[in-house]
C-alpha cells in the first residue's frame, strides 16, 4: 500500500528517518489502515507516487559550502579570560 503522509510522522518499518508531510511510502496494509484512520495518511495510486519521487530526488542538489562554514574551521583567538572572541583573519 503506498500512502502519501499528511504531517510528520515516524514508521519505524519504513524509515528509520521521519517521513514529513507530502512525502510517499510503501507500508504494509494493516499499517496503512491504521495510519490512514488516524488521519495521519492518504492512499495514492502507484502511478502518482512513482511520479512524485524522481522529481522530489531531482530538486536535492549539492549545497556548496558557505563563507561562515569556512570561518568555522579557522582558530579561535582567545582573549585575556581566555574566551574565544573572533577567528583570526586568512
């Protein structure tokens, strides 16, 4: 059974990772009766679901590291109290 979550939810059987809400899964049918009378689910056809996953795949991309992530591995200067104020500059 392939169900389409309506809120964040967690099934241990599909994921160990939540399932947030619009995203599809597969499950077992007593487990999708369960969460869809909850009203926790919807039931999708297979052909909607096979579509909706390739594009959802296709819109996470690589995130290049930013200027503050950089910054992060420089180190630290400590002032007099031995508290670290800023990084030192490249």
């Amino acid at each position: 059974m392939i169900l389409q979550a309506l809120d964040t939810i967690h099934v241990s059987s599909v994921s160990s990772e939540n399932i947030t809400t619009g995203q599809t899964f597969e499950v077992d049918d007593q487990a999708g009766r369960s969460l869809i009378e909850r009203g926790l689910a919807i039931e999708v056809d297979a052909a909607v679901a096979a579509k909706a996953e390739p594009a959802a795949k296709a819109e996470a991309q690589p995130v290049e590291p930013s200027q503050a992530e950089e910054d992060a591995d420089q180190t630290p200067i400590a002032n007099k109290a031995g508290a670290s104020v800023r990084t030192k500059a490249a």
